[in-house]
C-alpha cells in the first residue's frame, strides 16, 4: 500500500544523501594559496610561503614526519603540512588515480619508480634516509627469540607485512637471504598494523623497522639483526607533478632532506643515513 | 522527483557498475579468474559467509523473539547492544574482538590457557568477525517482523495445545519466512563484503584468512587489473543470489498482520 507520503519521503532521502555527497565533494579541495609571492625561491627561511601541501608518507614515518611537519610550520609561518600515513604501495595506488598529493615519501625505491616511469614527479627523487629491519617481540621477549633462524620455531606466532608493501617485500628479501623459513599467521596491510599484532600479543614475533620498534616507546622489544644478515630500506621522496603549490612542495622536500632534518631522523627516529 | 531518483540512481548505482565493467581487462580476465589465488579467496569467502549467516540465524532468531515477545527490564537497552555493530565501524569492531578474544583478550585469554584455542589468525576468527557485524541485520528484520505479526494465531495454536517450541515451527517461522529470507539474505551479504573487522581481528593469510575483500585491496596495490576481476566477480556472486532470493521474498508480499 503506497501513499504518496512513503514517495515523498524516499525523495527527500535520495536528496539529502545527494547533497551530503555533492558537499563532502566540496570539502574535500584543497585550499591552496596561489598567490604570486609564493613562487620565490623555496628553501630559506626568509621566503615567503604560505598555503598548504599534503604530504603522502610511507607508514613508517609517522611520528618522524609529524615531528618534522610541526618544526617546518612553525618556521614558516602560515603554512600548512598534512599528512597521509599509509603503505607505500597504497599511497601510489591513490596518487596514479588521481588523490591530490603534493609529496610523495616511499618506503622503497620501486614504488618512486612507479610514479617516475609515469612522469608524475617533478624531478629526481632524493634518499632523505635509510632502514633496517628489527624483530619486535613482547616486552622481555617471553618466548626467546634472539636470531632471525629462531622464527622458524615450531608454535610460534609470527607475524610480516603483506608481500604487496615495501616492508613486506623486505621481509621476504631477508628470510629468503638467510634461507630461513617462516609460515607467518598473517601478512598485515603495513607496517604499524603489523606491529601492533605484537602489541596486542596475539603474536609473538614480528619483522618490521628498527624505526617502528623505537617508536614504540617500550611496548615491544627489538631483536637486532646483524647488518651482514639484514636487508636496507632506501626511502625516496619527490615533489609530484600535479601539485597545486610547487613553490611550498619544494621547499619541504628540501626541508626533509636538509642535513639538519636528517640528524633528527637518525638521532630521534633511529634512522640510518642516506 | 523522477528527475532526483534517477539522478541519484545514476550517481550511486550505475556509475560505479559501469566503471568497473567498462575497466575490466577482459583479456586477461580469464587467466585472474582460474587464478589460484583468486578461487581460494572466493572459496573461503563463501564457506566463511555461509557459516556466518548460519549462525546468525540459530543465535539470531531466538534473541529477535525474546526482544519482540518478552517484556522485561531494560529490554530496550538489550535491543540497542544486539543493534550496535550494525553501526560500529568495523575496524572498531574489529578491535573490540580482539581486546575481547584475541590471545590477550578479557575471554581469548582463558580459551588459550585452558583450551588452546586462538581464534585470531583463524578462519573461525573470520566467521566470528562476520557474524559480529552481519547478525544485527537478521535480528532487526526478524525482530520487526515479529512485532508486526498478529500474536492470535499462536495463542490459538497455544490455547489447542501446542507447546512453545512446536507454536514456534508451525506458525511463527511458517508466517515470518519472507521476512527471515530477507534478513539471511542481507546478513550473508554484510557477511561477504566484510573487511575492517576481518582484517583486524582475523588478519590476512591467503586460504585461511583471506577473503575477498581483502584480496581485491592487496590486488589493487600491485595489479589494478586483477583487482578489477575479482570485485566483478565477487559481484557478479552477490547479484546472483540477490536475484535467487529477491525474487522469492520481494514477490511474496502477503504477510497475516496485513490481512
């Protein structure tokens, strides 16, 4: 039994759904200055910059980016940095269908390379700073774990980043160069989730960044790994193409791979130099 | 008001079906379709899904008929707790499961000391996760459907001598069939398109926790292509059985209350 109440009211529901669409699609642009000023030469501290870029970073860079973004902002005041903290691999997924991103900071080479080869970036992606990989385990590594042989250990509960992720592609490097075997319980989107996996205890041992243990501020413990059975993670970054704010792009990529940013990425952060 | 339903028919439904057709590489469709990966992502999916809708419907329908039959204290707080995942986020849910059964967690702590069961990292921790977020929608509609049923005809059955559960299978479940049918159809469907609380809770490990949702995100990291194939297909599954039971329970619009 239809009334033209019922017809009016699903009108009235298609047309708020609509406009909250419409809307959040107007949210959503960025508002970028584009004022001339903002085309002097980026990179010292006198030039005037303003409006805002987003900074995609590999997930891996968390805390060391926010840290960084905060010192960049308040140098220059009246810009804005906003981050988007993801696998890497996801992150170019987003920017080669069109996601409005200003910088890209990959976990590895091959992805850059993936943006390069399709001339999304303005110019050669810089090295700001290098990886190693870390077993996390639980606070007082409760099952023993001391070398990477040891997570082939019967019953124990071990954790990598998914193959398709720069952290997982080296995870596999390194199992496959030390010919050690490992059937984790689950291959985690990135880095933190996998990370947190350990955090949480329900696994036991986890290959993720030495960063990512430090990070983690005593929640979990590292194992090192030798540098002779490790592998090393290069982390690119580079202004794209299609920024709306080239001049303060720029001028952050700069900023990252200023050699004062770089000693708080290896002092702070645990990272290695470039 | 045509013109604003079409539009929004356009806008929500058939742009985005058209993109993925119009995307697909068909030219390698078949080799992703035969892919290994592909088949053991749908095959635990559907198995994982079934299971979920299964338990749904025997955990489900007695908690609908208490919260439509009984009255009791506080009934309509016990109606908002079943109702909550329907409107959690799933990565919070996903979470909650696992502060809650999780090898840690407030009941996972004790099934793994006592019993050695670890239901994360499982394909039962994909069902639990599935059941969690799909249930509520079978309760709902069964609920509903109950509250709008004329209750003479089981106080008739009731005052001719048939016990609780026999009123129950010969004219309750009988008069609320459709709307059951729906309910298990939308609980299967939530079920199979499950990826926060499946991902967080249950993890990701092809064959045993990878689901198909979860395949076409790590698909579209590497290959958009095969990411494109498995979603058609996972629609092409959901189309079907939406049409099979659609049919059946869209059609029969008869219910008693009506008469």
């Amino acid at each position: 039994m239809r009334t033209s109440g019922t017809s009016s009211i699903g009108a009235a529901a298609v047309a708020c759904v609509l406009a909250l669409g419409l809307s959040a699609c107007g949210s959503s642009a960025k508002p970028a200055a584009t004022s001339p000023s903002t085309t002097s030469a980026a990179g010292s501290g006198s030039a005037r910059l303003s409006g805002s870029i987003t900074v995609f970073a590999a997930a891996s860079l968390t805390s060391s980016f926010k840290d960084l973004a905060k010192q960049f902002e308040a140098a220059h005041p009246g810009t804005t940095v906003k981050l988007d903290f993801d696998s890497s691999s996801v992150l170019v997924t987003q920017i080669e269908n069109g996601a409005p991103a200003d910088v890209f900071a990959s976990a590895d080479r091959k992805n850059m390379q993936k943006l390069q080869s399709k001339g999304d970036v303005t110019a050669t992606p810089t090295v700001f700073a290098k990886n190693l990989l870390e077993i996390a385990v639980a606070a007082k590594n409760p099952k023993h774990v001391t070398t990477v042989a040891d997570l082939a250990k019967a019953g124990l509960i071990v954790v990598l980043c998914a193959a398709e992720a720069p952290c997982g592609k080296y995870a596999d490097q390194l199992l496959k160069q030390d010919k050690v075997t490992v059937s984790p319980k689950s291959r985690e989107i990135d880095v933190k989730a996998t990370l947190s996996k350990v955090e949480l205890g329900d696994a036991d041992a986890a290959l993720v960044y030495v960063t990512d243990v430090k990070a983690a501020n005593g929640k979990v413990d590292g194992i090192q790994i030798p540098t002779d059975q490790n592998v090393v993670a290069t982390l690119p970054i580079a202004a794209l193409k299609d920024t709306k704010n080239a001049a303060l792009a720029q001028a952050w990529v700069d900023f990252v791979t200023s050699s004062a940013s770089e000693q708080t990425l290896q002092q702070q952060y645990g990272f290695l130099a470039p | 008001m045509i013109a604003l339903a079409v539009a929004g028919m356009l806008v929500f439904f058939v742009a985005p079906l058209a993109g993925l057709v119009q995307r697909a590489p068909w030219r390698e469709f078949a080799s992703d379709l035969t892919d290994p990966a592909t088949r053991d992502a749908l095959r635990l999916s559907l198995e994982c899904s079934l299971a979920a809708t299964a338990l749904s419907v025997i955990v489900g329908v007695p908690i609908a008929w208490v919260l439509a039959r009984t009255e009791f204290r506080g009934r309509s707080l016990v109606r908002a707790l079943a109702l909550l995942p329907m409107v959690l986020p799933p990565v919070v849910g996903g979470v909650a499961l696992l502060t809650a059964f999780g090898r840690a967690g407030l009941v996972g702590q004790y099934l793994d000391r006592w019993f050695g069961i670890t239901l994360a990292f499982s394909t039962w921790g994909v069902i639990l996760a599935e059941t969690f977020v799909a249930m509520p929608f079978l309760i709902i509609t069964v609920d509903g459907a109950l509250r709008s049923l004329d209750t003479r005809y089981e106080d008739a059955g009731a005052t001719l001598g048939a016990s609780r559960f026999t009123v129950m299978r010969r004219v309750t479940l009988p008069a609320i069939a459709p709307s059951l049918a729906a309910g298990a159809a939308l609980t299967w469907a939530r079920a199979l398109g499950e990826f926060g609380a499946t991902i967080t809770f249950a993890g990701n490990l092809p064959r045993t926790t990878q689901t198909m949702p979860l395949a076409v995100y790590l698909a579209l990291q590497e290959d958009s292509g095969s990411a494109i194939v498995l979603s058609l297909v996972l629609l092409a599954v959901s189309i079907t059985v939406l049409a099979v039971v659609g049919r059946r329970v869209f059609a029969n619009r008869a219910l008693p209350a009506s008469a």
